[in-house]
C-alpha cells in the first residue's frame, strides 16, 4: 500500500514509524513531515490544507489511502472533499469532524444522546448580555470556552466573575480569537482528574485503544500556562476495568451510536478527553484524531499492524484486525525549547546519542539542515520508554533526556508522578 500521512508532530513521527514497520506498506509520503518522519519515508513539501494539491499529488503518486494526523484538515472537510474524487481517507467527514471543530456542537450532540458532560450555554455577539447575567448566577469558577479551533488555546478558567465577564466581551465584542469567539460555550466546572481514553473506528466497529494521561503545564507540579503536552503516561492507573467499562458504556457507545443516527459514522480516530469526578467520567472535549503526545505513549505499546488498521478505518473491516495493547507501561517525556510556550529561538543544532535500552525517540520540532538536525519548534523531541511500572518507565525516559543535548533543552522531570 502506498499511503500519505499529513502533519508534522511528534504524533506524526509515532505514526511513520509504526506504518513503516508494516509488511504491508510499499510506500510513505509524509506532508510536510520532520526530520523523524524522513526516517520512515519521504517527506513532501505539501500544505495538507490544500486538498487540491493533496487530489493531484494522490493521483500521480497512485496514493492508495491518506492519512490526517491532526485535526486542521478534518474540520476543514478533508474526508469529503477527497471522498468525493474516490480517494479513501482514514479519518472523520466533516459532520463528525464538528464535534471537535465546534464546541457548540459537541455539547449539543452529547445532550441529544445523554452524554455526561458539563452542564452548559452558548451565547453569541446579539445574547452577551444574557452570557454576562448568566455568568453571574453560576458558581466559580468560571469555564470560556471559543466554539472553535483555536489551537488549544480558546479555553479560559478563571475564579473572577468581573474577568469571566470581561473575557466573554472580548471573545463576543473585541474579536479575540477571531472566529472561533464568534460563539462561546460557558459551562460548568467540573471536579476530579483528567484522562484521555482513545477510540479507533470504520463507522461500525470500533476497538478501545486504551488511556493516557497528558501533562499540559509548562511547570513541574503543574505549574505555568498550558503547552500542547509536555508529557504521557499509558496506561493511566485509575483507569481501571470498571472505570473503562463506564466510558464505554455511557460515552463511546452512545457517541458512536449518535453519529451513526445522524447519518456520519465516525471512521477514524475518537479522542475523548475526560473527567473522572468521584468515579463517574465526564466529557470536557471530543478530537476527532490521536492526541499529542499521547499517541507517542499508545502506540509504543500498541501491537497492532498500522497499515492494516488504517485500511480498515476506510474500507469498514476493523472487525478483522488483530489487536492488543501490550500490558507495560508507556512513559513520554517532551524535551522543549527555552520559553516554550511563549516565544522561542529555533535552529539550535540537536545532539541525539543512541537512546537507552527501551527508548524511543519521536521527533516533533526538528528539522535537518544541511545534514544535521537543530530545533525548529517549541516542542522538540518526545522520549518514551517502556518499563514494568511507571516509576521505571519515567526513570528510563529521564536518562534519555540527560543525553539528548541542544541549547536552552527544558523538559519536566515529574511526569508521571502524581500517579505512583
Ligand atoms: P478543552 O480544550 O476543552 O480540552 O479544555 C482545555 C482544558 O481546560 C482541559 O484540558 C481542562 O483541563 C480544562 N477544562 C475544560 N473544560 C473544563 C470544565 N468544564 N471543568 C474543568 N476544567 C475544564
Ligand atoms: N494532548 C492533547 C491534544 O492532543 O489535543
């Protein structure tokens, strides 16, 4: 199979490189891809947002199947646009895709299907003045949310109400986040610890892809503003058998079913970010692709032919892979640039020595430059390791990241501690 994979993340590089291990795969195109995924197969200086470039480059490369890595290209309605022209592609249309480019609509479709979730309204530009009264009669703190894509950045918590307030004017009024605040989601906030379970389907069958647990402080202790990921861990303690069985029951059953009903089954990769309060999950957002970092955690331990799942997404035969999640446990820690996530200096050149015994290097920000590799993002280089228990998966990743050297190399060395 010849396939094209677009995106260029540390979770594109996890893909790569497990597509690449595949009997099946004659061919990997990545665009744009990173210095990691050039490894695995040729990178194309393609703009995964230009579907038309993407229909010409499939039919003179005779792509068999196209592979989006992260979501910008699914909300913008990839799946149908090259469906249309008969090109398969593993991954959501664009319906489906909503539940993760509007927010608006994710919490609409899970009140529709009893979804547990926070309690919630959406308020526009013409009801801002019932946002802020509205504002005021919940309790803090406060959750903002943009309906749109915004980078993970779109979300605001705070425990004022003369700040919720003013966010909310600024989201509906002064245009901060441009059109994604043209709608804001504000819901109620929700106790407990958060997990990221992952749910792999071709609009029929499905496969649980098992939990992680993503460290979005900058911060050791999470301290400091939110970052893409800083770290995973998979599987996550809490997440037991009952604990799973719950998600499965109350929220992926229902969603996949919803969608179903709707008339857009969802064929591709379901993030379900959630909530344990007391026991009980609740959803705070769907992605309708892998997560970042967590796929370089999952799928280290995932023993499952890449090429042969993403197939199955597009053509309907999940019920005929094999799969099975190795029982170790995964430990991701991400090596960033100084200043990360304000801004950053790239081009720093990368010293990466053979990782430890049961490392694996995913590159993310990195770029080679005239036959060497340097940094070339806030995210640089995602190690993970497996190990018996979290304690010595972390320890191995740890060691890793001493060895690794580039300038102004900050990294949290707490991954995983919370849940030992
Ligand atoms: P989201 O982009 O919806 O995942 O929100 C970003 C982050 O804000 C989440 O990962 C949570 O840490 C936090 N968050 C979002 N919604 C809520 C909520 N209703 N209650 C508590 N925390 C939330
Ligand atoms: N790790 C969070 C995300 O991929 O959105």
């Amino acid at each position: 199979m010849i396939l094209l994979l677009l995106g260029s993340g540390g979770r594109e590089h996890a893909f790569a490189w497990k597509l690449s291990q595949s009997p099946l795969l004659t061919k990997l195109y990545i665009a744009p891809g990173n210095s990691g995924t050039a490894q695995c197969g040729e990178n194309v200086a393609l703009n995964p947002l230009d579907f038309e470039a993407i229909q010409k480059f499939v039919a003179e490369h005779k792509v068999d199947l196209v592979l989006p890595g992260n979501e910008d290209p699914l909300v913008a309605g990839i799946a149908d646009a090259l469906g249309n022209a008969g090109i398969a592609v593993a991954g959501p249309d664009t319906y489906a895709s909503a539940l993760e480019g509007s927010k608006d609509f994710a919490k609409a479709f899970m009140h529709r299907h009893n979804i547990p979730t926070a309690a919630y309204k959406s308020f526009s530009l013409q009801t801002l003045a019932e946002g802020k009264q509205f504002l005021s009669e919940l309790k803090p703190p406060y959750v903002l949310k943009a309906d749109g894509l915004a980078a993970g950045k779109g979300v605001i918590i705070t425990p004022d109400l003369a700040e919720a307030q003013t966010v909310l004017d600024d989201m509906l009024a002064g245009g901060r986040f441009g059109a994604a605040g043209s709608m804001v989601v504000v819901e109620e906030f929700l106790h407990g610890i958060e997990i990221s379970c992952f749910v792999v389907s071709d609009g029929e069958h499905w496969q649980m892809l098992g939990s992680a647990k993503d460290y979005k402080r900058i911060g050791e202790g999470d301290t400091g503003p939110n970052t893409g990921g800083m770290g995973a861990i998979s599987p996550v303690p809490f997440a037991d058998e009952e604990f799973m069985q719950k998600v499965q029951d109350r929220i992926v059953l229902p969603t996949l079913k919803g969608l179903r009903e709707e008339g857009h089954p969802f064929r591709g990769f379901l993030f379900v970010g959630l909530m344990n309060c007391g026991g009980d999950p609740r959803v705070i957002e769907y992605n309708v692709r892998m997560g970042d970092p967590e796929t370089e955690a999952i799928f280290p331990r995932l023993n499952t032919d890449m090429v042969q799942l993403v197939h199955a997404i597009a053509h309907g035969n999940l019920d005929k892979v094999a799969f099975s999640l190795n029982p170790q446990t995964a430990a991701t820690v991400f090596l960033v640039s100084a200043g990360y996530p304000g801004e950053i200096q790239k081009g720093y050149p990368v010293h990466l020595p053979a990782p430890a015994e049961g490392s694996v290097y995913f590159h993310a920000g990195m770029a080679e430059k005239d036959g060497s590799i340097v940094t070339n993002g806030g995210r640089v280089l995602a190690i993970t390791s497996l190990g018996p228990d979290i304690i010595t998966a972390v320890a191995n990743s740890l060691t890793t990241a001493e060895r690794v050297t580039f300038e102004g190399k900050t990294y949290r060395r707490d991954i995983g501690q919370d849940l030992m």
